[in-house]
C-alpha cells in the first residue's frame, strides 16, 4: 500500500482544485467586466480573474494539501492515520481548524502565477483556434 499512500486525498484535491480554479475564473470575470467594463477577452480582465482563481484555490485545496502530505508521509511501520476522515478529524481535533491552512502563502506563491500563465494561454489558445472568450 506504500506506493498508494493519500491517493484518495489527492484525487480529492485534483477535483476540487479544478473544479474553483474553472467556477471563481468565471465567475471573477463576469464581476470585473460589470465593474470596469471590459470585454471578457481583454487580457486585463483574464489576469484578474485568474489572479483571484489562483487566491481561491489555495483556500479550497489548502487542507487538502495538508491531508495529503500527511497521509503520504507516515512512517510504513506505525500508521498514525486510517485514511483520509481520520487524517483530518485527528489534525482538526489536535491542532485546531487553522492547522489545514499551514503553508497558505507558499501555496499561493505558487498557484497565483500558475494559475494566471494557464488560464491566460488557455484563453489565447481558444482564440486562436476560433472559439470565444470563457
């Protein structure tokens, strides 16, 4: 099972991961286009949206990240946690609800960016392949 260890963690993270980073830059979009006017292609209007898709989903994937790293991390010889409900009632109950957000900046420091280059490139892809804006 060594090789499997927080597979259901990860996996649980990938979907929620995806699943803001796509809603919030959409939905991010739409509220900067009726504040400033701007089309939804405007490159300004995509760097913000995707700029605040990159801080969401460092606060949805955040604990995830967290069960995660524990789960894969436990010694092979003693487990300390029986999965991912465990993981988490063991982590909420020992070290309070604000352990899951431990890393919150480096874990921003990475999404913003990657997130911001991926949607950015994803849009200019559509256009350039002939489809509209998301």
């Amino acid at each position: 099972m060594g090789f499997y260890r927080g597979v259901e963690a990860n996996i649980m993270r990938a979907c929620v991961l995806n699943g803001t980073k796509m809603a919030v830059y959409d939905t991010i979009k739409g509220h900067v286009v009726t504040a400033t006017g701007w089309t939804r292609k405007d490159p300004r209007c995509q760097f913000t949206a995707a700029a605040g898709a990159g801080f969401f989903m460092t606060c949805t994937v955040a604990p995830f990240d967290l069960l995660r790293t524990r789960l894969m991390n436990q010694p092979t010889d003693r487990k300390i946690y029986n999965g991912f409900a465990d993981a988490a009632a063991k982590i909420f109950r020992n070290e309070g609800p604000f352990a899951f957000y431990r890393g919150f900046l480096p874990i921003w420091g990475r999404f913003a960016p990657q997130a911001t280059l991926q949607l950015i490139i994803f849009e200019k892809i559509l256009q350039t392949a002939g489809y509209s804006a998301l």
